[in-house]
C-alpha cells in the first residue's frame, strides 16, 4: 500500500516548537536563537520583510487551473498579481547581518533566494548572507558575529579577555568516553 505524499507542506523535514514563549518552525531556528541569546548578539526573529516583487496587474489574457470546489478547472486568472517577498529567519541590519537557517533546500527556495540576492545587488546594499544548515555551521555563524559584534560596539577586546559562555548543544565527551 502506498502511502499519500504530503503537497505544499511548508517546511519540509522540520519540527515546529516553541522556546519562550516564541514560536519556531524548526530546531535549527530554536538552536539558532539559543546560540544569538548565550553569545548576546542583538537580533531580530522573523521581523524584516522584504519585497523582491512589487504587485502589479497582468493585462494580457491568463488562463490557469485551478481548484475549485476541489475540481480542477480551467479559468482566467486574476490580473492583479500580488507582491513577493521574502522573509529572513534571523537579522540584524544595523550590523548589516541576516541568517537563514535551512535544512533542505527547495527549488522555490532557491528562486526566491535568488530574487533576495538580486534585489539586493540592485539596491547597493551588501549584508553578509549566512545559510547554516547544521548546529555546527551555526556555532561557526554566530562566533564571526560575536567578533562582528565587538567591532560594532567598538569594544574590541584581546585574546583571552572574553567571557566564555558555552553555547547550547551536544555535551563533549573527554577521550575515555565521560563527559566533561
């Protein structure tokens, strides 16, 4: 017996939880704002929205399917087409930072981060893009922006002089196999 795919499932091979009393639609996100919180970089979580497209009316005659009543038809579409955006997962403008943390990349996740990119470029604005896909790559992400962080506040301190709070993740195991 095959089992039924599941269609237009926003995000694929993720957990939605929530972590005081905010709302994530991964682990990885959840990870990620443990991470910013311990290290205390300033952030914002899903609050910058841009617009890649703005809406606009089609003129031309369109002719879609489309469900109707749960039938597929074929009808004339709508000429007002409406805006796109796109909506990053971690920022920090004023640092010129955003994060997006994905697991697995769709192909319409790529054209919209494709549109990001672009709408940028054309905009003049040069924010560092981070993609992590993995605890690890997160925990690399948010140490740059620890020293990014630093430099901003004009705070730059020496080696060694940092507090060193431990970022939430796997224990480590000493090489006898207990943990530290």
């Amino acid at each position: 017996m095959r089992s039924k795919k599941k269609y237009n499932k926003k995000v694929r091979n993720a957990t939605a939880t929530t972590f005081n009393g905010v709302k994530f639609k991964s682990k990885l996100e959840k990870f990620t704002y443990q991470c910013l919180k311990v290290a205390g970089i300033p952030f914002k979580y899903e609050e910058d929205r841009f617009v890649l497209i703005e809406k606009f009316i089609y003129e031309g005659e369109c002719i879609e399917k489309k469900k109707s009543k749960g039938k597929n038809v074929f009808v004339k579409s709508s000429e007002n087409i409406s805006r796109a955006t796109y909506l990053p997962d971690f920022t920090n403008l004023e640092q010129g930072w955003i994060i997006e943390c994905k697991g697995l990349r769709t192909e319409a996740f790529n054209l919209r981060w494709k549109l990001f990119k672009n709408m940028l470029a054309k905009q003049k604005k040069s924010y560092d893009l981070y993609m992590p896909g993995t605890q690890k790559q997160i925990m690399e992400v948010v140490e740059k922006l620890k020293r990014k962080n630093n430099d901003f506040k004009g705070g730059q301190k020496k080696d060694g002089q940092e507090g060193k709070k431990r970022l939430p993740g796997r224990s480590r195991k000493k090489r006898n196999g207990s943990k530290i």
